[in-house]
C-alpha cells in the first residue's frame, strides 16, 4: 500500500479548507478525490490559520506505473452571488443593485457596496441593496464600483460592477443653408443634435430617402461636439451633397444612434429635408435632323424638354416669323413654309436649343392633272365656239337662197 503526503504549511481559516487529489494516467484521465475538514491532521484552531497534512492510500498495482498525484489546498470561503458585471442605465433611471451571500460567516464580517456615490455597507444582512433614485453622475461611466465581503483573516472577496449611463437626445434637427440650390453647387446639410450621450457611443446616420434608402455613418470624431466623450453633449454634423438635377424633390433625414452594448441602437430620427434644385432644361422630346415633305402634306413639330423652373419655348421659323408654344402645327405645308425650325427652351437657369430642317418637295403630279384639266377646258370651249360659229353660218346661207 503506498502512501502520499501533503504537507500545507499555514493556511486559514482550517475549517474552510479542503484537500484536493488529482489522479492523471498515462491517457490523461483525470480522477479527482476531495478531503474536507475533519478528515486529515490538523495544528491549529478551526477558525484561524495552522499547518496541514493529509494522507492519501493508494494499492501498488502496474495501472499505477507511470500515473501522477498531484494534492491541492482549496480555501472554500463564503461567495457573493453573481452579479451583471455591465448594466445599462438611461439617465434620471431608478437603479437599484443588490449584493448578497448565500449564508452568514461563522465570524464576523463586513458586507458593503464600494461606490462614488451612495456607499453603503452592513455587518450583520446577508444582503444589501445600493440604490439611486435618480442616476445623473456621468462620472459613474468612468469608475467602477464594488460588492465586497470582508471576513477576518481572509482575503477580501470583490465583484465589480460597472454602470454605463446614457441619454437620449432631447431633439435632432435638420436643416439647410437654403432652400433653392442651383446646379453645381455644393449643399450643405446640417445635424443638430440636443443633449445626447454619451458622445463616445454616439453615431450620425445621413438617409438619402429614395428607392434605396442609401445611407451615411459618422462615428465620433467625424462630427463636432461640445462635451467630453463619456458624458453628454450637443452635436452637429454636416453633409455635404452636389447639387445636381438627381437631387431635386429627394429627401434626406439624420439621426442619432447610441451604440450600445446588451442593447439595440437607441434611434431618434429628424424630420425629413426635400432639397429643390434648379436647373437649366434640356430637350428630350424633339430630334434634330431633317424633315422631307411634300406640298400638302401636314407639319407637326413637338419640342418637349425636363428642366426646374418648368421651362418656357420659343420657334425661330421660316420667314422671320416666331411662335411661343412648344409645339408647331401646319395642316398642308407650302414651299413657303420650307427651312430652318430652331426650338429653344429657357428657364432662370439657363436653355437649350435644337434645328428641325424641313424640305418642301413640289408635287407634279398634281401639277399635270392641273394643266391636263386647263386643256381640256380650252379645248371643250373651242369645240363649242366652232360648233355655234358652224350652225350660225348655215342659217345665214339658207337665208340668201
């Protein structure tokens, strides 16, 4: 029969101590024998420290070639429950937090919350609540406080907890610097956010409201802040946009995200901006080009074009004449109405224009069925006139006989 000692030299309180044995074989299989109080050799009293020394039995067999003991003392001390490491509080919240053990040390003992604010402690409670009606300190966000049990002789037994307070903001506005952009120029928009923190956690998302719902984010840093990064502040962010005709009647929103953590961003959105940009038109309807007729024929010419102000129009035509509407109707051209057609749409901000050539060809057909028919004419008339001049010359003659 082999026996292992331990020896554990000082240690206490005795009455909370154990003596672990490990057992670990050639494969790596762990087997593990606990001793508690009371079943090994003491020096001291049960509440205070002294020397130790426990035997263990094992039978001599060849399984135990090769196999290692290894003893361990094991101090088993009264435990604080476990407690939420990280909370999160919104500011002016109730916060109630509660430290406890599962039973009373044999001796005495000290039970408390280690905090900035509102510290508090008992001696003779198995739990103890630390409590503030309204939490506003955002000094809380930089400290971390205690829940401690303190027991003579023994070491001090601590968790810690750390409060993160945050705040949603009061009001989050956007506006422009004007209501009217032209092409080309550069927008900008602007983000006022009111009393938000903290500013380290904060992020400005920028919505281009459309189909696609394009968004921007600006982390800390990116944006201006009165205030220090773990407390609260007011914020303005900025986004520049080129105006462009794409962005007219669009719609941008901003909003304020507190990325924090155990918890879905806080969001709190701004009403939505719609820009109106002005721009000059350009024709989208009329092609240039030229256009071939024949006298007779019907002349329709519609210039359509997309700009902001809606734009006017204005036809150079044929002959020095002008006309102001966007649209040419002619229901049988002439020669005269062959030439240059020139459209020009015209807004504030500027206009385009486009040439129609129209080509008037003469018919002949027409031409020759016209003169056929004059010959005719002529022809039944001189018929007729010799015919009476026949018939009048006949009865002259009859007469004399």
């Amino acid at each position: 029969m082999m026996k292992l000692k331990c020896e554990i030299e000082n240690v206490g309180p005795l009455q909370n101590l154990t003596v672990q044995w490990t057992r670990v074989d050639q494969n790596n299989i762990t087997t593990v024998t606990e001793m508690p109080y009371g079943s090994f050799s003491t020096s001291g009293e049960e509440r205070k420290n002294g020397n130790v020394m426990s035997t263990l039995t094992v039978s001599a067999s060849r399984d135990e070639d090769g196999v290692q003991y290894q003893c361990a003392a094991l101090l088993k001390l009264e435990q604080l429950q476990q407690l939420q490491l990280s909370l999160l509080v919104e500011y002016g919240e109730l916060v109630e937090l509660t430290c406890s053990i599962s039973s009373k040390p044999s001796s005495e003992f000290i039970l408390g919350w280690e905090s900035q604010i509102n510290p508090v402690q008992t001696e003779s409670e198995t739990s103890l609540v630390w409590r503030a009606s309204s939490l506003t300190q955002w000094e809380m966000n930089r400290r971390e406080m205690f829940c401690y049990l303190s027991v003579p002789s023994t070491e001090q037994c601590k968790q810690k907890v750390h409060l993160n307070l945050y705040k949603r903001p009061d009001s989050v506005k956007i506006s422009s610097e004007s209501i009217v952009w032209s092409e080309g120029q550069m927008m900008k928009l602007k983000c006022e956010i009111e009393n938000v923190g903290p500013l380290q956690n904060l992020t400005v998302q920028w919505t281009r409201v459309d189909q696609n719902n394009n968004m921007t984010e600006m982390p800390y840093g990116s944006f201006r802040a009165s205030g220090e990064e773990r407390k609260n502040g007011n914020v303005t962010s900025t986004l520049t946009v080129s105006a462009s005709r794409d962005e007219d009647e669009v719609q941008y929103q901003c909003a304020a995200l507190l990325k924090l953590d155990q918890l879905q961003p806080q969001v709190r959105s701004s009403e939505r901006l719609k820009l109106t940009v002005h721009y000059k038109p350009t024709i989208t309807q009329l092609s240039s080009g030229t256009i071939s007729l024949t006298q007779g024929d019907e002349l329709v010419l519609n210039c359509s074009a997309h700009g902001n102000p809606s734009p006017q129009y204005f036809w150079n035509l044929p002959g020095n004449k002008n006309l102001t509407t966007s649209f040419i109707f002619i229901n049988s051209v002439k020669s005269d109405d062959q030439g240059q057609y020139i459209c020009t749409a015209y807004n504030d901000e500027g206009s385009d224009s486009l040439t129609v050539v129209v080509h008037v060809a003469v018919d002949y057909k027409l031409i020759i069925i016209a003169v056929c028919a004059v010959v005719g004419v002529v022809g039944l008339l001189i018929l007729s006139w010799w015919y009476c001049y026949r018939c009048t010359r006949s009865a002259t003659v009859s007469r004399r006989t």
